[in-house]
C-alpha cells in the first residue's frame, strides 16, 4: 500500500518551468467551476494565471476580484483572450455547449488545454476538438479528478492484476435521489448551455470509473432511455418553480451498452428519482467479481471498502481491499488533476486524461441520447482522426 501512495507523491513534485518562466494560464468561463481552479492554480509556485474570460460582462473581473487574483487582463469571450494573450494553457470551465468550441481555438492556437467534463455534448463535436488536437501536438486533457483517487485507481489495478479473470459484465450504480444541480443558476438544465444532462454530468464519471477499469474497449452498440420526470415538475424546485419550464435535458437515464472483447455494460445514472441509490457498481469476472459501494463517484471516493467475491476450492469467499488513506500533506484531487496537466506541459508528457480514451466516454453518452430519440438500439460509429 505505502508503494502506491510513494508513487502517488513522486507524481506531485513541483518542477521548475524550463527558462525559469512561470507557466501563464488563462481561465475560460468564471462560473461555479472556475472557482476550484483558479484557487488551486494559485497553490502552485510556478503558475500563474494571466487572464480570464466570459460572456457575462464584468463576471470575470468580480470573480479575479473575490478570489484576490491580480494582475489579470479580463475578456469577453475565449476569442479575444487567445488571440491577444501569449498563453501557455487553459483552463475550460464554460457550460457543455461551450466546451468545443474555445477547446479547438485554443489548441489551434498552440494552447495546452484543461477543457472540464464532460468531454463535449455530441461524439461529432469531439471528434473535431480531437482533430484539432491532433492537428496541434498540445495537451488536451479532461477534467475527471476521481482519476486521481487512488481507491478508484485500486479498480484498475485489480481488474489488471488478473483476480477477476476475463470481465464481461459491467454494472454501473450509485445516483442521486434529489440532486439536479441548480446552485449557481439553470446553465446545467437548460438545452442551450447543458446540452445534456445527468447523463454527461454525472454519469460521464460512472462511465470513466467503469471504463476505466477495463481500459476502455470501444462501444459498439447503445440501447438507451433518457427521462426528465422531476426537472419538469414545478414542485421540485422549493425556490424556483420557474426553472421546470427552462429544464431542456435528462435527468435520469439507463442503457445497455455492448464493448468489443465481449463485455456488456448495464448503465443508469440519475440526478433525480425516488430511490436512494441505483445500488453498488459490480464487476463479474470468470474468476472474481468486483463490488463497488455505491458512490458519490463524481468525488473519487467511497466510504466502504472494496470487496473481491470468488470461489476457494469450491467455497464462497470474499474478502474487502482496505481503504487507502491519504497523506496529512495530500492536496486533494482537484489540486491533483491540475498539477498533473501542469506537469505535462512542464515536461512534454502526456495528457493525464486523455481523448483516445474519453471519446468512447463520448461515444456512449450520444449513443444513449440517439438511441433514447430514436426508440431503438443504435451502432457507434466513431470516424477516423
Ligand atoms: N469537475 C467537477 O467537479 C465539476 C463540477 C462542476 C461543474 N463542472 C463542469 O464545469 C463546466 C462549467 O460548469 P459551471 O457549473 O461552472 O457552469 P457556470 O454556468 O457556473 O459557468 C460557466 C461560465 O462560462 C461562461 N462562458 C460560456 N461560454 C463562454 C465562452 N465562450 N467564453 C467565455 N466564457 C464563457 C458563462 O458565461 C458562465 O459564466 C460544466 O461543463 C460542468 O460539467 C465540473
């Protein structure tokens, strides 16, 4: 256990930038998000943000001002800040319809990109911000920090060791009761701006989790519903009947999805229902089954440990993997997925989250919305980058 979290720390050394340069990072979109970021930026010695953006006039100054970021240059849109501001990277924290866009100025720009999750709306918009990717050769990366959990790395690490034999059921769970995120405004319900809802907000993250774990096969076909029973209903909102009418995406959403090398998936994911939880995630294996307590995932957490179901010379036997514990000087994720996109700048590296594997993330939350528009199963088809 102490190797992991050794390795786990190696990760977070602060390096100097090459020619003793600051890394400049500018932030797109100063809403909720941004707020996380821009504070662990300024933890970091050799960064500093130089810039910021958004649509809302004079949002970004109030937002720099709050936070007590100085000596910052403030735009109205990603346009204007990466076309006059010489940048090393940025951070995207724009609502999901306004992910791909300022993700594809800015690595035609040359700019290493942080674009937040989920990866876009549709599979079609991030096959574009991947060719613009490819076209680039800067760092694109998304915002999943429960990657940097090293209990969610455990999955991996498991599924990798061989306990479980060949996996061919995926099971995903967890999901909230009462949880459609309208804290800061409807820039997640609305069609407009969310594009799509508890399916790319939350369950982009069971799917990562889950994918993750497999090392992401390629999704071949998608059986999905989508539902929006409780962001419709006026009554749901205590304090603002008024947004079930602006409410345009899903707030609840189940499918079956199947992945090259013969695995299945069994997906629901909810912002909204009347059930505590869609149950724990499972993992079947020829050799072992994995459970995973039905988690917040989102936060790269669980309170219960991990348990490894198997046969013992014919008898039943499970036993639990203890959960690690963090260091007293550990950061935290969020700290922990932007360093490890700082550190891939610094040095050359690679994307800590990268698109080859996220687009099949994508791939599977258009599959789900086309699947559930359309009644029926659909293929994925993923064109050529
Ligand atoms: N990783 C996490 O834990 C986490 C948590 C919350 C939200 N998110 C993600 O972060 C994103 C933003 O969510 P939020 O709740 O902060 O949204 P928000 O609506 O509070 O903020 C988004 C801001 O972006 C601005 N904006 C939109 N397009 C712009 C553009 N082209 N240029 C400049 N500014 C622009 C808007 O005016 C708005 O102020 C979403 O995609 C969401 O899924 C991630």
């Amino acid at each position: 256990m102490g190797d992991i979290l050794n390795r786990f720390q190696e990760q977070t050394e602060v390096k100097a930038f090459v020619g003793d340069r600051k890394l400049k990072v500018g932030i797109i979109g100063t809403g909720w998000i941004a707020e996380a970021h821009a504070v662990e930026y300024m933890r970091m010695p050799d960064v500093e943000i130089v810039a910021a953006a958004d649509l809302v006039p004079g949002k970004a100054e109030a937002f720099c001002e709050r936070l007590g970021i100085s000596n910052v240059r403030f735009y109205p849109s990603h346009k204007e800040m990466i076309d006059q501001e010489q940048l090393d990277a940025v951070s995207i924290c724009t609502y999901n319809c306004q992910h791909a866009a300022p993700a594809i100025y800015a690595l035609e720009h040359g700019v290493n990109v942080l674009l937040e999750k989920p990866f876009t709306v549709t599979l079609e918009e991030a096959v574009q911000v991947m060719k613009a990717e490819k076209k680039s050769g800067k760092i694109l990366t998304i915002g999943f920090q429960p990657r940097m959990s090293a209990n969610m790395q455990m999955i991996r690490k498991i599924v990798e060791s061989g306990e479980l034999g060949k996996v061919y059921y995926l099971q995903a769970g967890g999901g909230r009761r009462r949880g459609i995120p309208t804290p800061y405004g409807t820039s997640f319900i609305e069609k407009e701006t969310g594009g799509i809802g508890a399916v790319g907000d939350i369950g982009s993250y069971s799917l990562d989790m889950l994918l993750g774990a497999v090392g992401y096969p390629k999704p071949l076909t998608v059986s999905g519903y989508t539902s929006n029973y409780f962001g419709t209903d006026p009554d749901y909102y205590a304090d603002h009947p008024e947004y079930a009418k602006v409410f345009g995406v899903d707030d609840f959403s189940a499918a079956f999805i199947r992945l090259e090398g013969g695995i299945v998936l069994d997906f629901r994911i909810s912002w909204a229902m009347n059930m505590d939880t869609c149950g724990d995630a499972l993992i079947l294996g020829t050799k072992g089954g994995l459970k995973i307590p039905s988690t917040e995932c989102w936060n790269g957490e669980f309170d219960r440990p991990l348990t490894v179901f198997k046969q013992v010379s014919g008898q039943p036997v499970q036993y639990e993997i203890p959960l690690i514990k963090y260091p007293e000087d550990f950061k935290g994720f969020f700290y922990e997925k932007l360093r490890s996109f700082v550190q891939a700048i610094f040095t050359n590296g690679k994307a800590p989250v990268p698109t080859s594997e996220i687009i099949y993330n994508q791939a599977i939350i258009d599959g789900i919305v086309k699947s559930a528009e359309l009644g029926r199963e659909v293929q994925i088809e993923i064109p050529e980058i």
